[in-house]
C-alpha cells in the first residue's frame, strides 16, 4: 500500500509503532520495520547518548530497514541530554525521529539539517497546527483512546482526525485505539495517511516484555483503563490494578491539593519492576483502551501482514460490494 506516509519514510507499510518506555527496545523495533512498518527505538529509556548510540547499533545489526528514535520532552527537574542524545541520531544516520510530549521546535533545526525526518506526536488540531508551522515532517494524531498522554481536550479519533485532515497539509497517521485492518481503514477513511499502533504492539511475540504484561493486555477490556493524574495536567491512561485504585483515591482524598510527591511510589521507577520482572501491580503503567481489541499474541510480521490482509479484504471486497 502506497501513502504519503509510505513514501516519507520509505516503508512498505504505513503502520507505524510508537515509542514506549521500557518496550522500545531494538527487538521490537527491527521486528516492525522488518515486517515492513516503521519500528521506534525510545530514546528515554536509554537515558544517556553512549547508551542510546549502543541500542541504535543493536538494532542496526538486526534490520537494513528505515526505524526510528522516539524523542519524548517532558518536564524534568534533572533534565535528559538532548542535545547528546540528538548527536548519537544524526551521527548513527537514523532516518526518522518521532517527538513527543511538547514542542520540539528547540531541537528541530539540528534533526532537519541532517536530513531526519521528523513526525511529531500529538493529541490536538491547534498542536499539529503548529507542528506544521515549525516544520515537521508529519504528526501522529493521539485521540483520547490512546494509551499514555492523551492531552487534556478528550477528544476521540472519530472527531479528531477528520478536524486534522481538515486543517493540515503535512501528512498524518491516526494513533490511539488502532488494532487491526478495520482500524487502518477507518483511519484512512477519515484522512489519515496510515496509523500508529503502542498497546497493540506490546503483545506481540517479539516485544521485549515479561509475558505477564502481554497476558495482561489480552485479558483486558475496553472497559478497563483508567484516567489518572488529571488535577496535575498530565493525564495518563493506563491499565487498572491495584497501584492505580490506591492512586485514584489519594487523587479523590486531595483533589487540586494532590501533589507529584503524593502519587510517587504508584507512578516513579515502577517500568522496570512491571516490564522486566512482571510485577504486574507494582504501578501505574500506560496502556490504550484498544486493549479490548487485543485477543492474541502473534510475532510482530503475523500481526501485520494480517492487518494488511484484512484492510485490503475491507477495500475490495466489503467496501465494493456496499
Ligand atoms: C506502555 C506504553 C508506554 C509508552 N511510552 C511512551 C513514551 O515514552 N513516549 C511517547 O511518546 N509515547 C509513549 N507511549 C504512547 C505510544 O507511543 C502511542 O502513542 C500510544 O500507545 C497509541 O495508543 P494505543 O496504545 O491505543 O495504540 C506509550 C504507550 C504505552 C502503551
């Protein structure tokens, strides 16, 4: 399948994984640009350049295909080195970056002038909207389905994507609550160029995670993620448990007086304990509400060439017959 974003990025097909913290790694990444998607390596979860550059490596060795570095800006008392981080990029000739968390206009200038390409991830029209104004490359349109930051307008994809494809000229894929070929063609119905998948990837054979966290995924509903963090505007969806019913009610007992201090044993450090070690409850952790959508476990290159057998089925048989 051809799009804009086919084309952009020099991938076969325009499904795209997002970055995840303590998921992103080069298995998972070489995995779904070798199944002909763009895979993400998440730069964060590396922390420093030295490290960053060794995983970039790693995964060059494991696939000849386009991937990319998630560059997440959150705000931060000891920030992350960026500007070390951005080197170890250009200097690996990584193709695309996809930013996130606020505006990369700081560090766009450095990433265009060597060449990389750079789809920046946000939830709003008025962000992609300037996203496009800084020069980026292409967005990720996050709806409120999505699992991590959804923002704080809670608007779902239905809505916002047909407002992006109204308002941009830069292509864009759909991300949040996409799972399979239904998903790829309703988001391109409503004008997206492809889409951006975080959940569904994670319970894949080939995402470096405990199995706990796959079977967790499996065995969830739609019904089963919760909102926290609201009163501090940083909104997170994440996957219900026991961490997250404790937090919710410090959030309850303190209201607009809760503080980040208040909520850091259920949300700092706990990705290592639940992605490596399977410690399923020892925090709150990012998860979409697709996951309801998520019945198996398959390698990375089943689930895709699935997707594309399914959407194209949609196209021309379901679709042509209407
Ligand atoms: C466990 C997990 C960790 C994530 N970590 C990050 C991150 O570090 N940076 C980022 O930009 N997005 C992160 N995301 C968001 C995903 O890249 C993606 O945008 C989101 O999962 C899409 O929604 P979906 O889960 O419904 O597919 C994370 C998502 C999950 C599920």
């Amino acid at each position: 399948m051809k799009t804009k974003i086919t084309e952009l990025f020099g991938i076969e097909h325009p499904i795209i994984q997002g970055g995840m913290h303590h998921v992103g790694f080069a298995e998972l990444a070489a995995a779904v640009s070798n199944a002909g998607g763009l895979g993400t390596i998440t730069g964060l979860t590396q922390g420093t350049p030295e490290k960053l550059a060794n995983e970039i490596a790693r995964c060059k060795e494991m696939t000849d295909k386009p991937f990319a570095v998630n560059l997440t800006f959150l705000p931060s008392l000891t920030p992350p080195d960026y500007p070390g981080l951005i080197k170890e990029i250009i200097d690996a000739g990584v193709p695309v970056v996809e930013t996130a968390g606020r505006n990369p206009a700081e560090y766009l200038p450095a990433l265009k002038e060597a060449g990389i390409k750079v789809i920046h991830k946000c939830t709003s029209v008025r962000y992609s909207l300037k996203a496009q104004d800084i020069g980026c490359d292409a967005v990720s349109v996050d709806g409120f389905e999505c699992g991590g930051h959804p923002g704080e307008d809670d608007i779902p994809n239905f809505i916002l994507l047909p407002r992006a494809a109204d308002e941009l000229e830069i292509p864009f894929v759909a991300s949040g609550g996409m799972a399979d070929g239904r998903s790829l063609v309703g988001a391109m119905a409503l004008g997206a160029e492809g889409m951006n998948m975080g959940t569904r990837f994670i319970a894949t054979q080939d995402a470096p995670v405990h199995q706990n966290v796959k079977e967790a995924i499996v065995n969830a509903s739609e019904l089963d993620t919760r909102l926290v963090m609201r009163s501090l505007r940083n909104t997170e969806r994440v996957l219900n448990n026991e961490a997250v019913e404790r937090l919710m009610e410090k959030e309850k007992a303190l209201g607009a007086d809760l503080k980040f201090e208040d909520i850091i044993d259920e949300v700092a450090g706990v990705y290592p304990k639940i992605m490596h070690e399977g410690t399923m409850e020892a925090g709150a952790w990012s998860c979409g509400m697709v996951a309801g959508l998520v019945n198996d476990i398959p390698t990375v290159q089943d689930l895709i060439d699935g997707i594309m057998s399914q959407a194209d089925e949609i196209i021309n048989s379901r679709l042509k017959n209407f």
